[in-house]
C-alpha cells in the first residue's frame, strides 16, 4: 500500500500547481486535503480562493461554510481566513 502524503506536503504541492495555474488539478487535490483532514479551514480557505479566483458560484458556499463552521481551537490563522471571507461574502454581496 502507497502511504499518503502529508496534509502540508499536500498544500505545499497545491500552491506550486496554481502558480502554474493547473486549476483542475489543483481542485481535485484541494478537495483531498479536505478530505485528509476536514475541521482545517486552511484548505477550505485555499480551495474557495481557487474558485473566487476563476469564477466559480462555490466559492459563496464555501465562504459561508468556513464563516459558520466550529472551531477547535481560536488561532490567529482562523480569525484571519474567517474575517477574508466575510469581506468575500460581503463583496459577493453587492456585485
């Protein structure tokens, strides 16, 4: 059996991928490392970024998603990726 890859191994693959901006790849992938480890936001964060970033309509679901979810543990992180994305939704609002 092949062992997976970090979660952080994973990211760091991701943000190379979108720096060449292979989009479908790196969505495929985001979604995995959700999968990997689900109550990090930083990867929900990452993947609502990608669809903010190419038009998708997931990325509002995503946004509100990460806005109402529950946090283990309040770190300055949280509060930065919650408080984007309530300027994401707010801007998304009034387009």
């Amino acid at each position: 059996m092949k062992p997976f890859p970090s979660y952080r191994i994973i990211l760091a693959i991701l943000l190379s991928l979108l720096f060449f901006t292979s989009f479908a790849m790196s969505e495929r992938h985001y979604v995995h490392a959700m999968n990997i480890v689900p109550h990090r936001l930083y990867s929900q964060y990452l993947l609502a970024r990608l669809y903010e970033k190419t038009g998708k309509e997931d990325a509002h679901r995503l946004a509100e998603e990460i806005v109402q979810a529950e946090v283990k543990t309040g770190t300055t992180a949280v509060y930065e990726i919650r408080a984007e994305m309530r300027a994401y939704l707010q801007w998304a609002g009034t387009k």
